[in-house]
C-alpha cells in the first residue's frame, strides 16, 4: 500500500506549482498582447486579451487547486486505510495471544492434583475449539492424551478411603474428556439438517487408553487409533469405524451394532461378547482375534 507520505506534496512542490502558473499567465498574457495588441496605451483588443489571459490563469488554478485537494483527499483515504489494516492486525494479535493464553491457562489445569480444577481445564479446552476451528487438532490431541494416561480402576477393599476417593473423582474427569470428544465427533445433525457442534477430520490416537463403558455411539472414528485399548463395555452403536485399528484391544460386551467398520484391523483384538449385529466388517481385519460368543 502506498503511505499518505508518498502521495502528500511539500511547501516547496506547491511553491514550484505556483510560480509555474505565474510563469504560464506572463507567457500566455505576453503571447494575447503581441497577437492582439497594438502601439496605443490601452486599446480593446489589448484589454481582451488581458481578460483571456487571467481567465487562463485563474482556471489552471483552479485545475490545480482540484487536483491538490483530490490528492489530499487520497491521501487521507490511504491513512485511513492504513489505520484500519493496523487496527485488524492488532486485534487479530490480541485475539490469538487471547487464545493462547487461554490454552496454556486450560493445559495446566489439567496438570492440577484437584478434581474440579480439572474439569475447569477441560471445559476451557472445549470453549477454545469452539471460538477457534484452527485450535481443534491441538486440543484433541491433548484430551486424547489425557486419556491415554494410566489409571486404576477404583477399589475400596485395595485402597485407602481418600484414595478410592480420588481415583473416584478422576472417574468423573475421564467421563468428561470422553464426553467432549462424543458431543464433537458426533454425527448427528440437528432440526436444520446440519451438526454445528461436529469437529471435523481430527486424528484420534487413544492407544492403550482405559475407555470401558465408554460412549461413542453415532461418533466420526475414521482412521482413530484403539491400538491395545480397554474398550470393555463400551457404545460404539452406529459409529463410523472405517480404517480404525484395535490390534490387540480389550472389546468384551462392546456394543458395536450397525458399526461401520469397513477395513477396520481387529487383529488379536478380545472381542468376546461383543455385538456386531448389523455391524458393516467388509474387508475388516480379524487375525489373532477372540470372537467367541460375538453376536451377528
């Protein structure tokens, strides 16, 4: 973009503008007089042409005058627009420092040894893919990630009281997790026909990840990694399974009915017990796998 500077004339273009058309009144004025004019002191002829040569002047100047004030006039467009394109970029600025700190902010929550902070963290996390689709993939990730972490299931004859109370409450913070990526990798779509709340086209890597009981049902899962996952109990009803992989993972009693598991890789997958009625397994992958007592 050209700067208001480089458009604005200084005092001495204009002074040079000026003298220039004194200097083409003079010659013009000079020219009327010797083509009209005669010997006398003041003659008709010598007062028209006097008149012809003003007018010439007067209207240069205000040719001049026309053009030095469209010039200003774009030059004052130009900082405009200039004050605006640096007012979009700092706000643009502003907002993504925003979406970062609120991220960072997010993440550490997560790292808090209290329950409810948490959850805080989570709920922070989903608000940030919300306002900003660009953020989505890192903030899957993350949540998948948390997930993946190791965690014992609770038992009060094992463990102490405030213990089971703890892993207790990381119950309730796993379930959370686990329903923010159900409500955005859904598949449903609402009156209106569309899923507003639908994150598209996101990797889910749960490898090794504690998901029993589990609900996923009606979920976008393509190409999602439940590599040696503990999917036991879990609603995978109707979900898009296209490609994923459960090599080795723990299935008993999974719900996968209508499932679309279509070159899905089961391989020494336990699918004992589990559901596949209606189930779609073209060209899916069952090597190694337990299938006893599968329903179809």
């Amino acid at each position: 973009m050209t700067s208001a500077r480089g458009v604005a004339l200084s005092n001495r273009a204009i002074a040079v503008i000026g003298v220039g058309l004194l200097a083409v009144g003079a010659v013009f004025t000079a020219l009327l007089l010797w083509q009209f004019g005669d010997d006398r002191p003041v003659t008709k002829a010598r007062l028209e042409a006097i008149k012809v040569a003003g007018t010439i002047v007067v209207a240069a100047g205000g040719l001049v005058a026309l053009w030095l004030a469209a010039r200003k006039q774009r030059s004052t467009e130009l900082e405009l627009g200039r004050q605006l394109a640096a007012d979009a970029a700092n706000q643009l600025d502003a907002a993504e420092r925003r979406i970062t700190e609120l991220y960072t902010k997010a993440a550490d929550q997560l790292g808090s040894d209290k329950a409810p902070v948490r959850l805080a963290g989570l709920y922070a996390l989903e608000r940030v893919g919300i306002g900003a689709p660009d953020q989505r993939a890192t903030i899957v990730n993350v949540i998948c990630a948390y997930l993946r972490m190791p965690h014992a299931a609770p038992n009060l004859d094992e463990q102490s009281p405030e213990e089971y109370e703890r892993i207790k409450q990381e119950d309730q913070v796993r379930l959370t997790a686990q329903r923010i990526l159900s409500r955005h990798l859904s598949t449903l779509v609402d009156a209106s026909g569309t899923s507003e709340n639908r994150w598209q086209r996101l990797h889910i890597d749960l490898t090794s990840a504690n998901l029993q009981d589990a609900d996923f049902a009606q979920c976008d899962l393509t190409d999602a990694d439940f590599t040696r996952a503990d999917l036991s109990g879990a609603r995978l009803t109707s979900a898009t399974l296209t490609h994923a992989r459960f090599t080795s993972a723990l299935l008993r009693g999974t719900d996968l009915r209508n499932a679309q598991a279509v070159r899905a890789d089961f391989s020494d997958a336990l699918l004992s017990g589990a559901d596949l009625t209606g189930a779609t397994t073209t060209d899916a992958i069952f090597t190694g796998a337990k299938t006893d007592r599968v329903r179809r």
